[in-house]
C-alpha cells in the first residue's frame, strides 16, 4: 500500500505515520507532497475546514495509492462563549471516497478569534500577535492547544491525531471488514 500526505507539517506526518503503525498497517510506502488546499489560509466554518483536508487528499493523490489531507481550521458553534471551537479534519481518498475523520476541538480565546476573523490571520500569526508565543509557526511544532494548556497537551497528539484515527477506523473497515457486515 502506498500513502501519500498532501503536507510536509512534521506533525502531521507523525501524527499519519503513527497511525498507521497502530492500525498495524506494515507494508506501505509513505511519502509527503506539499499541495494546496484550495481553501483560505484559515478556514472559519467546518464545510471549509473538510473541503480543504478533502483538496489536500484530492490534489496529493497518485493512482494505486491512499492519499490523506489534514487541515485545521475553526469552526464557528453559537452556544460557545467566543462562538468559535479550533478542530481538525482528516479526509484519506483511495480514488473512489473519501474516509473521513474529526478530531478534538477546544475553545478558541475571544480575543484570538477576534484576531483570525477580524484581521484575517491564521491561528499561528494571531497568536504571535498576541503575544501568546514568539514562535511564528507554531502549528509546526506543539501548537496553540500547547501554548494555551501550558505544555500539558500538544497538537499532534490531541488535534491532529484523532482527526486521522477517525479517518482511518473507516478506511480500516473499507479494507478489512471488521465488525458489521453492513
């Protein structure tokens, strides 16, 4: 089998390649392509979020191969204080379908929601302006669930790995048909 990442995010990567070893998918080749997701810098609602995890998947794609786009993005949730939950989305694409998961999502500080919808800045860039971290790409390393937990959690274990655990208990299913028959 072979795996293609529609990003070079280490963390990304890590989180796929994790995966992978713990769904005990052994004979593969993986690699990472950056592609574009066809979606704004920061996507502000879940349809944009998925629609650019499914675009990365898409547009990394080679036949014979499972292609997996990740994306992260806010998703806007009206009875939350600040209206707006940071989560990511993971879509795998065989060429057929897509697989499709959603990871965790935590609250977004008003005043950082403030800054991505209103000065149209990524996660990233809001919370360097903010003065929340001096790391401008932060979603490179633990991410802002890491700054705003103070160390306690980290992006690729709690935001991008479930969103590709999801993902791949249904292309797990696809491939080897455990559990219903339906």
């Amino acid at each position: 089998m072979k795996f293609i990442m529609g990003s070079r995010n280490p963390d990304k990567i890590r989180a796929a390649r994790e995966v992978l070893e713990k769904f005990r998918i052994e004979f593969y080749d993986f690699k990472a392509v950056e592609v574009d997701s066809g979606v704004s810098r920061q996507p502000l609602t879940l349809e944009d979020t998925a629609k650019g995890a499914r675009n990365r998947a898409l547009n990394a794609f080679e036949d014979g191969s499972y292609s997996i786009g990740i994306e992260s993005g806010l998703i806007k949730m009206p009875s939350a204080e600040t209206c707006y939950l940071n989560a990511t989305v993971c879509a795998i694409y065989n060429g057929e379908r897509y697989f499709i998961g959603l990871g965790s999502g935590f609250e977004m500080p008003e005043y950082l929601a403030r800054l991505v919808v209103e000065e149209n800045l990524d996660v990233d860039e809001a919370a360097f302006k903010s003065g929340l971290t001096d790391d401008k790409r932060g979603g490179y390393s633990g991410g802002l669930i890491e700054i705003l937990s103070n160390g306690n959690l980290n992006r690729q274990d709690h935001h991008i790995r479930p969103a590709v655990e999801m993902a791949f208990t249904s292309l797990y299913h696809k491939l080897f048909g455990h559990g219903s028959n339906s």
